[in-house]
C-alpha cells in the first residue's frame, strides 16, 4: 500500500510483488498483489525502473534519460508508484 504521494527526490524500487515480461513495445507488469497489471510502453522506461534500485532518487535515475522525454518518465514513474508496482525504499535506521 502506497503511504505517500510519489517524491522523486526518493529512491524508490520495483516491489517485490512484481513482475515485468518484456514486450516488443517495452513490457507488462503485473503485481501479483493487488492484481493489477500496467503497461510500460518504451523499452528505456523498462531499463529504468529496473534499475532505479541502484539510485540515490528517482531524480537522479532520470538524469540519464534525455530531457525531451524526462517529464513523460517522470509521469510514468508516479502513475507506477500510485499503483505500487515501484515502491519507497525506506532510509536504514541510523545506529
């Protein structure tokens, strides 16, 4: 369940509960959850939500993908969150 509106200055990641099957448009994700199933319509937009686990936010993540399409991703990204198919990672408890 999602806490909070989506914020790219956070990491975030694929949950768990989610799988991507590629596609020759990008790929279909489907969250075995809550059963809803997304369509990710760029085989660069599948490559970043793959990767965004290795990010320090998504703003950072985005900083690859050329300017006249980071707007469309950021969009994607937050319609993504709202369906928690990518999710907040959670800062570690500080000793």
């Amino acid at each position: 369940m999602t806490s909070s509106a989506f914020d790219p200055a956070r990491p975030y990641r694929l949950s768990p509960s989610v799988a991507l099957r590629p596609e020759p448009f990008g790929a279909l994700a489907y969250h075995f959850g809550n059963r809803r199933l997304s369509f990710l319509k760029a085989p660069e937009l599948v490559e970043l939500v793959r990767n965004l686990d290795g990010r320090a936010s998504v703003r950072d993540a985005l900083a690859e993908v050329p300017e006249r399409r980071r707007d469309a991703f950021r969009r994607a990204l937050a319609s993504l969150a709202a369906a928690d198919m990518i999710i907040p990672i959670e800062a570690e408890p500080q000793p």
